[in-house]
C-alpha cells in the first residue's frame, strides 16, 4: 500500500520514448517499485523533446528528468526544459544525455558561453563542451568518486560507486569556467574525468554521465532515482501547504 498522506507528484520524463532504449522499458517498473517499496507515488508524463520547446512545456511539474537517447530530435526542447528546471526550483535529474545536455544550458545559460556546442548535434561547430569520448563507455561499468558533503554522495550514500554507462560522448573544455559560476562536479572517474554535476542552493538537481536506470536488474530504484522522487513528493507537498 501507498502512503495516502504523501501527495502524488507530478513529473516530466523528457526524452525521445523508444521501446529500443532499455532505460526508457525500465523507467515504469522503476516508478511501481518507487510506490511499493518506498511509498512515493509518481504520475509521470512522457514529453516529447520537440513538444518540450513549448513555453511552460514543464511548468506545473514537481521533476523533471531528462532521460538517455540522444541525439534527441529537439536539442532546443531538451535545452528549454532544462533552463526551467534550473531556474524555477523545479528538481531536476539529468541522465547520460540528460547530464550533457545539462552542462551545455548552463554553459550557454548561466556562464555567457553561448556559441559552444554538443558534437552529435552539431558535428561542424569551432567550440565543443560535449565531444566524443577518448574511448567509448557504451556497455562499460566503471567506478565514481564522490566528493565529501555532495548531494551525489548524500544520495548514494557512499565514497565510491560502480555504475554502467552506455555513452560514446562526454564533456571536454570550458569545465573551469562551469565551476566559476557555481556548477559542482561531484563525481569522477579513477582518473578524474567528470561524471556527475549539480547546482548547490537549488532544492534538488543532480546529473550523471551514467545511466541509474541499468542499476541491478531493473526492480529497485537506484539511489539517485529515489531522491529525485523524495525530491518531488517534497516539492507537491509544498504546493499544497501554499494552497492552504
């Protein structure tokens, strides 16, 4: 049974729905597990990054969560919904495409770097943020270092973690002047590459180069996915005690 004090929260899955992307086939049985187990009920809806560019498209929603599969067919959408997340408090979580793509709105959002550009969008631009990787992770398990006092590690719960990814880009440059205006990269690989990024003094958002959704066999939530559902429920808990 589900917790009917707890308000059901409202949230965005933005991406390209695809029956391919096994993320995407596991993302509902995650959300049964979230209401048995941890009584945090969701009602998600499914946006279309092309409908995402939409003034308001996310608007009204407790989460949102960008999910993998990129090249999405909307980079202007996955971007707008992004920025809305950032910049209304929404709790946002960010997921191999959903992380890139959330480091290059802020580059371009909060950091005046207007002109860079993601590589499988825009093979012919002069600046890259998100370029192919020195060797592919597509199929790959590897381990994050968490930074002490992160919201990353307060979530794992943990100083490591091993986790699959199933990307071929990731960011390169332009990763100093992200820190400057306030973007904390919180995790990294045993040689330092980054891997996860979040926004301190926003109430909840977190991204990660690799995909939470393969965690274990697909039946229980991965520790980032629960908090974004706490995260959620929190902030339909606030609406309504605005409402009272």
């Amino acid at each position: 049974m589900t917790d009917t004090t707890m308000p059901v929260a409202k949230v965005a899955l933005v991406g390209d729905r695809s029956p391919d992307v096994v993320s995407h086939t596991r993302i509902p049985h995650l959300l049964d597990a979230l209401a048995a187990h941890d009584r945090l009920v969701l009602d998600a809806y499914w946006i279309p990054s092309e409908d995402a560019v939409a003034e308001g498209a996310v608007r009204g929603f407790d989460a949102v969560w960008v999910v993998p599969g990129s090249p999405y067919r909307s980079e202007a959408g996955v971007l707008a919904a992004i920025r809305a997340a950032r910049t209304e408090g929404i709790p946002f979580l960010g997921t191999c495409g959903g992380f890139q793509h959330a480091l290059l709105e802020f580059a371009r959002g909060a950091c005046g770097l207007t002109k860079v550009a993601h590589a499988e969008n825009d093979p012919d631009a002069e600046d890259f943020l998100i370029e192919p990787l020195a060797c592919s992770l597509a199929g790959h398990e590897d381990t994050v270092v968490l930074e002490a006092g992160s919201l990353a590690q307060s979530v794992i719960g943990a100083e490591r973690t091993v986790e699959r990814y199933s990307c071929h880009y990731g960011p390169s440059r332009h990763l100093d002047t992200l820190r400057e205006h306030g973007l904390r990269f919180s995790g990294q690989d045993t040689q330092g590459q980054v891997r996860m990024a979040e926004l301190p003094g926003h109430p909840f958002f977190l991204a990660s180069l690799f995909q939470p959704e393969l965690s274990g066999d697909g039946s229980r939530p991965h520790p980032m996915v629960r908090g974004l559902a706490r995260a959620a429920v929190e902030h339909a808990a606030r609406k309504v005690t605005a409402r009272a």
